[in-house]
C-alpha cells in the first residue's frame, strides 16, 4: 500500500503543451511539497501546502501552478511546458510544515521534446 | 548559492567496511540535518537525522555524527552491505524547508 503515490511516472510532452502530475498520500499528513531534481541532481523545493494552503512558493515561474483539492492530494499543472521543464519531479508529504522526514513519491520524469 | 554541499559525487567502499559520507553546510541557522536514501526510479527514502543541539545520533548502522564549529555532518554506515548501494542525500532545515545536497552515490562491492 504505497504511502505518497504520484502519477503518471513517465510523462513524454511536446514544448508548448499543458499537462499535469497528480499525487496522493493515504499518511494523514497534514502538509505536501512538490520538489524537482534538475539534470544536475540538485532537489529543490518548488511548493508546500498544509491542510491545502499554500506554505512555500519558490521563485517557482507562473506557469507552474499547484492544486491542493484535500490535505490528501497536492497536484502539479504545468502551462505552457519548456525544455528547461525536463526534470524529475517528486511529490513528497510530512506530518507537519517544516519538511523533516518528509515520505517521498517515486517521482515523475518529465521529458519534454 | 549551494548551501548544503556534497563534494563527493561518488565512493566505492568494499562489503563489511565502513562507508563515509561527508556534507557540509554554510547557513549557521541550520538546526535539524537528514540523510535520505535514493534507490534509482524510487524517491528519496528518510534514513537517519540529528538535531542540531547534539553532535551524534546512532541507529543501528547507521550514525551520524556533526560538528558545527566546522559546519559538517558524515554518515558512517558499519559495516556496509551491497544493499546500502543508492545515492546518500544530506538535507538540512531552516524552520519550513529542506535544503538538499546533490548526493553521493555509494556502491558496495563484495
């Protein structure tokens, strides 16, 4: 029974396209991040909820827009893909706001062509 | 501006040896420091964390141990096994975020 699970996995796109990757957690954690690993490994975080409110916005570019619909599910929609969007892109959960031993989704890789 | 860093991308350390893992970090207000786990197409997995106001925390193999004068932590895993082969990343938090390094990819050979 995966804890924080996020589809789809894989995600092949076309520049100019809008799609989104959606993530749930059945953890009754109260706060959501949405994290990207770039080409060169470095994690980031893009986003925070808690209880569906939006905590963290990291510089994240207005096409990037999260949905948080319960505490349950924190959805990424991305308008308007680039190249410089190709990434992997975790959605990860923490019983608090804060981050500490936060649980990990198995990520989506984004590859848009 | 990195302020968790992971100099080494890589150690091979062979079965039953001690592995060490090295972050240093530079923001002083740091005050709580993880270590997650990386299986490749798996998300990082949490392993092992220390609160700033101690300087050693020990889970069975695993011990981490930090020296905030020099501004680093390491990660001894003894003895290291094949299975401990993933990419190591240490993670440091300011009050509401992880700061992430970017990894070290342990690989035990028997």
């Amino acid at each position: 029974d995966t804890a924080v699970s996020q589809t789809p996995k894989y995600l092949v796109t076309q520049m100019g396209n809008d799609k989104s990757i959606k993530c749930e957690q059945n953890l009754g954690h109260d706060t959501m991040y949405w994290y990207k690993q770039d080409s060169k490994k470095f994690l980031k975080i893009m986003f925070s909820y808690n209880n569906k409110e939006l905590i963290i916005n990291e510089t994240v570019p207005n096409r990037f827009s999260p949905k948080s619909p319960d505490k349950a599910h924190l959805n990424l929609h991305i308008n308007s893909l680039e190249l410089g969007d190709s990434a992997v892109y975790f959605c990860a959960s923490s019983q608090w706001t804060g981050g500490l031993e936060a649980f990990f989704g198995q990520g989506t890789r984004l590859t848009v062509v | 501006d990195q302020q968790v860093k992971q100099n080494s991308p890589s150690l091979s350390v062979q079965e039953g040896r001690i592995s060490i893992l090295n972050c240093d970090y530079t923001n002083s207000m740091f005050d709580y420091f993880l270590w997650y786990k990386k299986y490749p197409a798996e998300g990082p997995t949490f392993l092992i964390s220390i609160s700033s106001i101690k300087d050693k925390n020990e889970d069975g193999r695993f011990t981490v141990f930090l020296n905030k004068s020099a501004k680093h932590l390491s990660l001894h895993i003894v003895p290291s096994q094949p299975g401990d082969s993933a990419v190591y990343f240490c993670a440091a938090s300011a009050t509401d975020k992880l700061i992430f390094g970017t990894g070290t990819r342990l690989q035990v050979f028997p």
